[in-house]
C-alpha cells in the first residue's frame, strides 16, 4: 500500500514541473519522454504533463512535444500488442466478457473507437492502445486515427496550460476546464457504454 502511494508521490504537479525544469537543458526530450511514458506508466497525469509542456515551452512547441510523446508512445504499445497477441497472459485477458464485447465493436469500428477516445484527455489509454493492437487494425489506420485525436486533446489542454494565469487572475474562467474535464469524464464513460453495448447487438 505505502509503495503504491510513494509512486503516485512522484507524479503530482510540483515534482514533474521541478522535473521538467531540472533537465530543461535537453532541449524538447524531458517534454517528449514524460508523454511517451503515459502509454507505459498509467498513473501519469495526461492534463497536467501537457499542461506544463505548453506553459514551459510554449503553446505550439508544448504542443508538438506532447503530441510526439503520446503518439509514439501509443503506436509503440499498438505495435507490441500486434506482434504479442498470441501470449498466454494477453489472450487469457482478451477472453474476459467485457473485453471481449469490447474488441467485437472495435474491430468493426476501430478508427472510430481510436479516434473518439483519443480526443479524452482523461481514460483508459493503454487499454485502448491494446485493444487495438489485438483487433489487428491496419498500422496506417490505428495511426491515422490516434494522431488525430490526440492531436485535439493535446491542442485544448496545451492552450489551457498557456493561459493558465489567465484562469488565475480570474477564477470565473476556471469553470470553462472544469466542464471541460468532467465533459471528458463523462464522454468516456457514456463512449464505453456505446462501445460495449453496440458489441452486443
């Protein structure tokens, strides 16, 4: 119990913005391999790494940075998922009802499935990128499709994280990114609901 805590210690706002900084010297790689990570280490904050990316870096290169991160990070998860589909470990998870509802309305839908979710800046995203991975989409499509929606996540949170001290000096606009992210919330859950339930029919 005390370990778990202790890693999501390291992931608060404060300790990956000291981060970013201390090693600001590397040019865009701190920006880029935080991002990267989230595809690997769930527990990462997505609207916090992007939103410090923006304000550190600036609206456009935070943007870029983060997109890079998230993508690749995605399309190397989609990848080794493809090439592993047939581990035990992996088909023993894929057999369970509720993912396998879920891979039955991906692999007939799976752009709209990776683009959808992809737009949430909060979500199951590994789970997404594995699902993918073993409905054996095209790599041109699963790439397409997350490079798109990560591309308008990454774009409303990198503009939140510039304006920031906009939202600071006036907590009315706060209200905005709070909608913004429980809207996200929401999205998701209703979005799995959709998924799992169009599976069935």
């Amino acid at each position: 119990m005390s370990g778990t805590l202790s890693i999501i210690d390291l992931f608060t706002e404060q300790n990956l913005a000291l981060w970013l900084e201390k090693y600001r010297s590397l040019g865009p790689l701190p920006g880029i391999l935080l991002t990267f990570m989230k595809s690997f280490v769930p527990p990462l904050p997505t609207i916090v790494i992007v939103g410090l990316n923006a304000a550190l870096y600036g609206l456009w290169w935070g943007f870029l940075y983060s997109w890079i991160g998230l993508v690749s990070g995605s399309l190397l998860t989609f990848l080794l998922v493809r090439k592993g589909s047939q581990l035990k470990w992996i088909r023993r998870w894929s057999a369970k009802p509720k993912v396998e509802q879920t891979l039955v309305w991906a692999r007939r839908n799976g752009f709209n499935y990776v683009f959808l979710l992809g737009m949430l800046p909060v979500g199951p995203f590994v789970i997404v990128n594995i699902v993918a991975g073993l409905t054996r989409m095209s790599v041109l499509s699963f790439f397409v499709a997350v490079a798109l929606g990560k591309g308008v996540m990454v774009f409303c949170v990198s503009y939140i994280g510039t304006h920031f001290s906009d939202f600071m000096a006036e907590p009315l606009k706060l209200t905005g990114v709070v909608a913004f992210i429980v809207f996200s919330l929401w999205m998701n859950k209703a979005l799995q609901r959709y998924f799992a339930k169009e599976a069935l029919s």
